[in-house]
C-alpha cells in the first residue's frame, strides 16, 4: 500500500504564515524532505526524520521522497512560500512524469500557502490588485533570453511583475538588466517595491522609482515588484506609503 506524500509550503517565514493545513501536514507525516533552513521552520516529534539537502537538488530529493511514499511511508517535502510557486511541486509532478509506474500511484498532496509575492503586496497595499505576473530571474533552468523577451512582453502588456530569484553572487547584473529592459518600455515614476524577508525580524519594504530603482538594492531574500503604468502611490503622513493597482484600468488609446 502506498503512503501519502505531501508537499508543503511553509510561507514566507513567519509562523503564523504557514497555514493550519500544512501544519495538519506536518502531524501526519513521518519523514520530512527539503533545504535546510526550510526545514528549520517546523518543530517536529522525535519520532519524526529530517533530511535536509542543498537548495539545488530539488529533482533527487523528489525522487527520494516518492521512492518512501511509494514503499508505504507518510512523507513531506518542505518548500518555503507556496509549493507550487517556483518550488518543489513542479519537481515533485516532474519526477512523477520521468518515473516509475509505481509513482504514479502514491497519494500525492499539494498544500497551498503564502508565497513571497503576496506577502510583500500585503505589507505594502495592493499593488498586485490588477493582472500580474511573476518571472524568476534565475537562468539555472531557463536561458536568459528567453527571460528578456518574457520582461519586454508583459511590460508591454501592461502586467504588474513580481521577480523572484532577483539577484545573487553568481548572477549579479541580472536584476539591473531587467530593470533597463522594463524601463525603455514603462514611465520612468513607475513604483518598483524592494520586498526584503516579508513577515520575518529582519524583514525591510522599499519603493523606489523605475528610474532611480538600483540592482544593489535587492538580494536573495527580496521579492521585487515592478508596478505597471496604472500602479500608483498614495503617500500617507507619518505612516509609509501604500502602493497599489486600481481596479479599472483605462482603455488604451492609439
């Protein structure tokens, strides 16, 4: 008989983020799979095993985890943020496809929970209020090509974008590049909000003008959302800023 496999996120980092069915998860499952520091957001029973692995090895830690579901044991796989939002539910349902038949039959469940994106929208008003989207910036799984022409589509589009993976040590140019891009498209006032560790102690909210929005701004930790030309600030005395997206969206004109 097969086991469950859940697979969780934990949200962006506060407790009170991850929600009470991923927390239902957790109780139920016995072997625990995922990047140590997401690992380290849940307190688990003595009876229950940890195995953590680095972030880069999402496909060989799906298949760990599917090969002790699929021999009978209650198994989790700990994403931070949502699951199926740039996280291991995409690598768990590609191991599924590549794998054996047996995989196929293991009770597989996906728990939704808060992703960056929308915990830093919160923290600053509504900017996500009307169409959005979201890239990661990360070229480990894509070209970078193909992500240029995906940021000059939507700017052109009039989507509001919400960057992930902006910024690291291996690819340092990155974010600054995408903020060049979008700016030869959208009005050089368009908010951008730098959302740093959303819900966390060390948690830090920006905005920051497209012409004046600066790459060293930004790192792992910071989800980046680029307004569209409609987004707007309200500007509140002694208390920050709101930005958001207003809900009726003028008719473009040629």
């Amino acid at each position: 008989m097969s086991g469950r496999l859940y697979v969780i996120g934990t949200g962006p980092g506060k407790p009170e983020q991850t929600t009470p069915e991923a927390l239902a998860a957790v109780a139920d499952a016995h072997e625990f799979y995922g990047y140590g520091p997401y690992l380290d957001r849940l307190t688990l029973r003595s009876d229950q095993i940890r195995q953590a692995s680095d972030n880069r090895e999402e496909l060989d830690r799906a298949k760990v985890a599917l090969q002790r579901a699929a021999a009978g044991i209650n198994v989790c796989v700990v994403s931070g943020g949502d699951p199926g939002v740039f996280a291991m539910a995409a690598a768990v349902c590609e191991a599924i496809d590549h794998g054996p038949s047996e995989w196929r039959s293991v009770d597989l469940v996906v728990v939704p929970g808060i992703t960056a994106m929308l915990a830093v929208a919160a923290r600053i008003g509504a900017p996500l209020g009307h169409d959005f989207c979201a890239i990661s910036l990360s070229d480990n799984l894509k070209p970078w090509p193909l992500i240029e022409n995906r940021l000059r589509a939507v700017a052109e589009a009039g989507f509001v974008i919400a960057l992930y993976n902006p910024i690291s040590k291996a690819r340092p140019w990155q974010l600054g590049k995408a903020f060049e891009i979008v700016h030869d498209i959208l009005p050089a006032d368009t908010p951008v909000i730098f959302g740093r560790a959303a819900g966390r102690p060390d948690e830090r909210m920006t905005v920051a003008r497209l012409a004046d929005a600066e790459a060293s701004q930004a790192d792992m930790a910071t989800c980046v959302i680029i307004g569209s030309a409609e987004t707007r600030v309200i500007a509140r005395e002694g208390r920050p800023d709101l930005v958001y997206t207003p809900r009726f969206i003028r008719e473009e004109t040629k």
